[in-house]
C-alpha cells in the first residue's frame, strides 16, 4: 500500500524532516532513524502497561519510556498514560501487555510503540516524521496501520510535567514485512538483485519463508504455522532448575531472551545458566522450522542465485553454522535488517519528493 508523497505543507518547514524505517516486531519494535552518521537506532521490547495513576518517580530505560497522550489525532488515547518496552516490563513482569498476545495489537498499539521509542531519545520540542513501516500483510492492514499512526500527537515523555512534544507523522509506505530486509541485504551485497532470491525470516512469533524475483518484488511469501524463537525461548522456560526456582511457574522468556543476547546465558542475577537447555533445544527447534521452510520455497532452489536467513533468529548462537551447511547465509545483522533497509526506503522517497 502506498500513500501519496509528502508535501511541504505537511510538515513544520522550522524542523528538518527524518526519515524513519519502523519494523514492529511481535518480540522487538526497531526503528531507525535519519541516516549516516547521524542515524539513531532504538529498539525495545514490544511490551506495554497503562497506568492508572501519577507517579512520583519515572524510571527511564534506553529501552523502553513513558509517554502521557496529551492531545492529537489519536482521539481515544487522550489523557492516558502508558509504559513501554523494558519500562513496561520491569514495572509489572507478568502482568503488561505484549504485542505477541493479540495479532490485532500490531496495529492497536503501533502508535504507542513509536512514541515510546521517541521517548528514549533526547529531548526535542518537534519530530517531523516521515515513517515506512512494514506489516506482515500490507495489502489487507496498510491503510489501517497508516490511519493508526498518521497525524499529529502531543505528548510528554517520562512525567506529565516534563516539557512537550509534538510529533508529527506522515507515512510514506507500508510495504510487507521482509521487504526493508531485501533492500538492506542488497546494499550489503548478500542478494544478488538480478536473480531469484530465496529468504528465510526467523522471527519472534513467526517463521516465513519468501522467494524474490529478481529486482525484488515478492514471488511468493507464507507464514508457517509453527512459531518463531518464541517457541524455542518456551522451551527453554521449561527447564526443571528454572521451574524450581520460579516457585513452580515456567521461567521468564525476557530474562531467558537477554541471556541469550549477551552470550552470557545467565538467567537474570540467579546464576543459573541456561547454556546446556539452550544447546539441547536449539537443534530440534531450528531443525524443524528449517525444514519446513525449505519445503515451501522447494520449487524454486534450483532457480535461486541467492539465499539468506534473516531476523532475530539468524542472530542465534549456532544458527548461522547449522544453516551455511545448506548453502544459506545467516545475515550477521538480522534483527535490524528490516527496518535499517526501511530506512533507505524512507529516505529515497523522501529525497525523490524534493
């Protein structure tokens, strides 16, 4: 889905206008903003808490902020309040709302989640905003996530007496999920843009492989019905020294996610490691996935010049050896893929409307 391009009465003309590439991730909301040397990348877990009443102090995070709605075009969030990311989940660990609960939240709460990335930025008194954000379906939710996000919204970040700001946002393009990743991967030179290339998304919630003709318009594109890392992350939650420990309750997915990422393998400031569970799980959980995967995209190997593994699960600890045995390179940066190649897009656009 495609909106018409920015016009210069659209924006403040006093404030420069940023180009921003929005990946809402079911795990992880990525954003990045502006390019070059001046690019800023945020990133915070999809999760949010409404609070009912006045704080006395505001925790901040780099990942994750408050913001009280003030006024704007989102006409049903004035007046509340809500946390975000890491903020969201250290303040109520089993009791926020995740994005991966509802599939309809990408869209409900795609706003919020902009704005709370925003919110662990400095401080600026205007954001003009010219956004691309990509949805798994564009065709039957573009509009939809266009009118959700699209406007101007006054806000304060982190206590109702913080100074405002106002947020301006205009989107360009909702393109499907997994096209920011083949721009970002074609700048990288790991998709030869002249032949089929064939991509295996392991995210979050979701595994999906796609085939890209050449020039990169999508051949074909399906969700799996088995989850994505999730699952591996439940598995692991399993784990009979984490269930001990947790009183009887499964372990925490988010403390079991951020061991992962830091290589530490460290649940949280228990000292239990999760290393062992880890190495045992991963192969049956990216073995059946794999597969799968290679099945769907199956009539088109023996055309494809091109494969690659992208999204937060490329990123995993032996992931990317498992998977080169098949031919598939594991993109180093595959979490951020999608919405760095978002960006570009942004900024072409934005640059061509000049």
């Amino acid at each position: 889905m495609i909106a018409a391009q920015p016009k210069p009465a659209d924006f403040d003309q006093r404030t420069p206008i940023l180009a921003v590439g929005v990946d809402n991730g079911h795990g992880l909301l990525k954003v990045a903003l502006d390019a070059d040397s001046r690019q800023m990348k945020v990133r915070c877990p999809s999760k949010f808490k409404e609070l009912r009443q006045d704080l006395l102090d505001y925790p901040t995070s780099k990942y994750g902020s408050t913001f009280y709605y003030r006024d704007g075009d989102a006409k049903e969030l004035i007046g509340r309040e809500f946390k975000t990311g890491e903020v969201a989940y250290t303040t109520d660990p089993y009791g926020h709302t995740k994005l991966s609960d509802n599939a309809e939240y990408k869209i409900e709460y795609a706003l919020h989640s902009i704005l709370g990335a925003l919110g662990t930025l400095p401080y600026r008194q205007v954001w003009n905003l010219y956004l691309v954000a990509s949805i798994h379906n564009s065709k039957l939710f573009g509009k939809r996530l266009t009118e959700v996000l699209e406007g101007t919204h006054v806000v304060n970040f982190n206590g109702k007496a913080s100074p405002q700001s106002i947020i301006k946002l205009h989107v360009g393009l909702v393109p499907p999920e997994g096209a920011g990743s083949y721009v970002y991967c074609r700048h990288q030179n790991l998709i030869d843009p002249t032949k089929i290339a064939i991509a295996l998304d392991f995210g979050t919630g979701t595994i999906i492989p796609t085939v890209f003709a050449p020039g990169g318009s999508i051949e074909y594109r399906e969700v799996l019905s088995v989850g994505g890392c999730v699952d591996l992350l439940d598995a692991i939650a399993r784990d009979r020294e984490l269930q001990i420990y947790e009183g009887g309750k499964l372990g925490d997915i988010e403390l079991i996610r951020q061991g992962i990422e830091n290589r530490s393998f460290l649940y949280g400031n228990s000292g239990i490691s999760v290393r062992e569970t880890y190495q045992h799980e991963l192969m049956p959980w990216l073995k059946d996935r794999f597969s799968l995967a290679l099945k769907a995209v199956s009539p088109w190997r023996k055309l494809a010049g091109s494969f690659v593994v992208w999204g937060g699960g490329a990123q995993l600890p032996g992931v990317a050896a498992a998977v080169e045995k098949y031919g598939f390179t594991a993109v180093a940066d595959g979490s951020w893929a999608n919405a760095l190649g978002l960006q570009r897009l942004a900024q072409s656009r934005l640059e061509r409307s000049k």
